[in-house]
C-alpha cells in the first residue's frame, strides 16, 4: 500500500512567529495514521527540523547542480543538510513564474535522490487543456519527461487551474486522473509503481478532504492555503487518516 500523506506547501508565507503553528501541526501528527509533511520556506527550515519532530520537512524546490555559482538558488544537499527529508519539484508556480520545463524537474528531482531527499514531483494541466479534453494527455506527458528512472518518488497531481481558486475537479475527474497516473507508473515501474504514494492538491479543504481521500488512488494531499493555519489542516490530517 502507498504511504497515505498530508503535505503542506507554505509557498512564499511565514515567518519565524508561524513556527508555533509548526510545532501544533507537529503536536497533531503524533496521533494520525498518516505521515505529515510540511514544506515552509527556507528561512525556517532548519528550525523546523529541529523543532517538529513528529513530521517531515521539505524544501520548496532545489538546484540541479549540488553546488555552484548560482547565485540565490539552494541545492539538494543543502536542503538535507538542514534536516529536510523532502523537496517539491515542478510546482505549477515554478514552471510558470520561473519558466521550468519537464526536462529541468526532471534534473532537479534526480539530484534530490542523489541527495538523499524524496522529491515530491508535481505535475497538472490548465484550465484550457482541460476544457479541450486533453488533460490527462497533458499529465501523462509531464509524467514521462519529469519523473526520474527511480521508484523513489512521490507524485502530485495538481490542475493548475484548482490552485487557490476554490474550484476543484469533480470527484469523477479526479478519479480518472489518478487511475491513469497510477497505470503509468505500474508501467514505468512494475509492481513497485502500485507503492507509490499520489497526492491530489489544489483547494483541498476541510470541508472536501474526505471525499477527495475516498477515491481509491488518492494516498494524500498537497495543501497550499490550509497549511498555513493548524486548525485549518488538523483537520484534512484526520480525514486522511481516518481513509
Ligand atoms: P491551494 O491549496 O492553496 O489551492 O494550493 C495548492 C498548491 O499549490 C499546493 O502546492
């Protein structure tokens, strides 16, 4: 069985004050049948690890290259070296704003494995590859040019145009989509591909968590804007845990 997970992506929110509800979060995590990742921003990475023990921490993203003249980038192993365990790659928002094609995530979720971190590989299509019947095409081709020949991964599933909008896709869409991940990665990876766990984000709520976990190839979530508030994402935790 896939590992079920609850991961938070702080994206570019919270300061050194917001670590208490790190450590609520963390406090939570102890009694869930789940594992609980949270993702905030550099700057409170190294506290986190040592602060939050009952969770993981992941970095944002990282650099391909382990070390460099990259001026204002991070790499893998730094990441590890603050204690993180996990690192997205591919988030919609940095192949959007920061032009990442599949090729750089791929890159960048292999130097993750080689860091010994788990990337956290996020993939989506838009609302107008949706509208146009061609989404899970569109995700199946991301899959094929960013994920790594290495079984060591978590995947996202992430409709871009679910993003911090309050919509998300019918219960039958997002069915679909993570069966066809699925198939994909029993066919990259045999046997092993049924073990990987695939997360669904985009307006995850308490209020819609558990139906989302009901659906048969959904081991989680990767939650934005209800991450940042523990009474907001203790919540989505328990429904995972209680799937
Ligand atoms: P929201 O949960 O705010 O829609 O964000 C989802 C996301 O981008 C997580 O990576």
């Amino acid at each position: 069985m896939p590992t079920k997970i609850a991961a938070g992506n702080w994206k570019m929110n919270g300061l050194q004050t917001d670590m208490l509800e790190l450590q609520l979060i963390s406090k939570a995590a102890e009694q869930m049948d789940c594992r609980t990742i949270i993702c905030p921003p550099t700057t409170l990475l190294g506290n986190a690890t040592k602060f939050s023990k009952e969770i993981f921490i992941g970095g944002q993203d990282c650099h391909p290259e382990p070390s460099g003249a990259y001026t204002g980038d991070i790499s893998a192993n730094m990441l590890a070296d603050t204690g993180a365990s996990y690192v997205l790659v591919g988030h919609s928002e940095r192949r959007s704003y920061h032009g990442e094609n599949s090729t750089i995530v791929r890159a960048k979720a292999e130097a993750a494995i080689a860091a010994t971190l788990k990337p956290v590989i996020c993939v989506g299509e838009n609302l107008q590859q949706r509208k146009s019947g061609d989404a899970i095409e569109t995700v199946s081709s991301q899959i094929k040019d960013s994920v790594p020949a290495n079984s060591e991964i978590i995947l996202a599933y992430e409709p871009i145009w679910a993003i911090g909008t309050g919509v998300i896709p019918s219960f039958k869409e997002i069915c679909q989509m993570h069966d066809a991940i699925r198939a994909l990665l029993i066919k990259n990876y045999g046997s092993i591909g049924q073990k990987i766990s695939i997360l669904y984000g985009g307006s995850v709520k308490p209020s819609n968590a558990a139906e989302i976990f009901s659906a048969t190839n959904v081991n989680g979530a990767l939650v934005g804007g209800a991450s940042l508030k523990s009474t907001d994402f203790i919540p989505i935790m328990r429904a995972l845990s209680k799937s």
